[in-house]
C-alpha cells in the first residue's frame, strides 16, 4: 500500500492538472459509478488525509478514491497514449486540455463534499496536514501510547493512530530509533515517534524518491528497507527480513540486527 507522501503527492499533481478547470468528459468504469456524469462540473480542488484522495467538484460532490496496493493517477494530454491498459482504467476525468486517468481504482465514491469525514473521521491526525500543530502531535502520541503492550510497526501502520505510515516509513521509522519492530510501544518515546514519522513524510512530500538516508542516489535511499542483499546502510552488515502480522496485514519487514535491539522472530 503507498505511503502518505506517495498519495499527497498524487493529490498535488492531480490538482495542477485539473484544479479551476471545467470538465469536457468523465468515464466511470467502475459497476457501482457505470451512471454517473460530471460532465460540465468544475474541479474545486484535491484533498488529501491520510491514503485517501478527494477530489472536490462544483454542486457540493466529491469523488473519493484510494490507491490501495497498485492503485493510481495519472495525468495525460488528449490523445496521449497511456503506460497501463485500457482494460485497468476505473475513471477518466477530462478538461480540455489535460485528463487524469485512475488505473486500478478499487475504492471509488462519490459522496456530498460535506459527508467526507464519513470516510475518514475515524482517522488519526494527517502527517501531512497543511494545518499540523502540537494540538495534532499530542494526540497521535496519546493513540500510540494507549496500547503500550502493541509492537511498534503495528502500531505504526494503524491509521487510527496517525495516518500516512505505510510499511517502507514504518521499517525505517523503527531503524532510526534503534529498536526492532516487534518492540513494544512502552520502550520508545511516543512523542519521538510521532515527530519521526511527520518529520520523514514531510522531506519527501514533493518528490517521487522516497529518501530517509537523505541521499537521492539509486541504492542509497533507506537504511534496511529492502536491502537484504546490499546491506544495512550504515554499518554493512546483513538486514534481516521477517513477516510482521498475519492473514492479509502480513508485510515483509526489515531490521538490522546490530544497529535495532528488541524482540524479533527466530
């Protein structure tokens, strides 16, 4: 699932393209939206909570989608031939000249704009709300230190908590405070975590590279996520990968054994 600076991200470009703009044409190819016609209606504006996207049209209608695993938005000049097949499309909304196509939409809908929350009140403060304050911080930290016995990457990925964590920023989240994922929130610093976790998503919310090393260069952009076979970043020595969860939460998870201590799988 993509991480929030990923869907912030989508959100942003979404809006350059299509914001303040009138719609030529929509597509719905999606069974339950098959009707629907916003033709004429202007784009007001894109939302972003979270991984979830909302984008805001005239007459008080949003359109809500979410990206889920292999989900996404893509912004293409009329007749311009598109990376993915026809047959992935799942909404096409078109100005005169710009139209963003939704590949593999399996969330999509439309709702009042005032109704929104129905969709997202149960979420914990955005990482990457323009309006974050320390009123936001306490209480993400208050949700994460209420279940001290959890393991931190769990707690991490519940969007209950804070939402825009997704599997790479949990991993690397957990290397930078030097703990395991498996180690229990009551051992780090929930204030910590929280700060961690924006500070992160905030560095690389303009940018397709997704860096926590700080480094841009292929290769070098995290510390354990994904780098079984080069290394850990810092000190060269193997990363270990576990499963963290079970059923369909299960996510691959990474950790050096030398710079995190902490519980972890045999």
């Amino acid at each position: 699932m993509p991480e929030g600076d990923t869907v912030f991200l989508a959100g942003r470009t979404l809006a350059r393209a299509l914001a303040g703009k009138t719609l030529s044409r929509t597509d719905f190819r999606h069974p339950a939206l098959a009707t629907v016609d916003l033709t004429g209606r202007s784009v007001l504006e894109v939302r972003t909570v979270g991984k979830h996207l909302f984008t805001r049209f005239s007459g008080e209608l949003s359109l809500h989608s979410h990206l889920k695993m292999d989900g996404s938005w893509e912004i293409y000049r009329p007749g311009a031939r598109w990376r993915h097949p026809a047959h992935q499309v799942r909404v096409i909304l078109a100005a005169e000249d710009a139209q963003a196509v939704g590949f593999r939409l399996h969330d999509l809908k439309i709702l009042p704009t005032a109704e929104e929350s129905r969709l997202v009140g149960h979420l914990g403060p955005d990482l990457l709300d323009d309006q974050w304050s320390a009123e936001h911080a306490e209480r993400a930290a208050a949700a994460l230190s209420a279940g001290p016995a959890r393991e931190l990457g769990l707690a991490l990925l519940d969007q209950r908590v804070m939402a825009g964590v997704g599997n790479l920023y949990k991993t690397e989240i957990c290397f930078l405070l030097g703990v395991t994922p498996w180690t229990p929130v009551s051992d780090v610093d929930a204030r910590e975590v929280v700060a961690l976790a924006r500070k992160l998503l905030v560095a690389n919310a303009w940018r397709h590279e997704q860096s926590t090393t700080g480094e841009l260069a292929r290769g070098r952009r995290n510390w354990v996520y994904e780098r079984t076979r080069q290394g850990c970043h810092r000190c060269g020595g193997a990363v270990r990968v576990a499963t963290q969860d079970h059923d369909v939460q299960a996510r691959p998870t990474w950790f050096c054994p030398r710079c995190q201590s902490g519980p972890a799988p045999a």
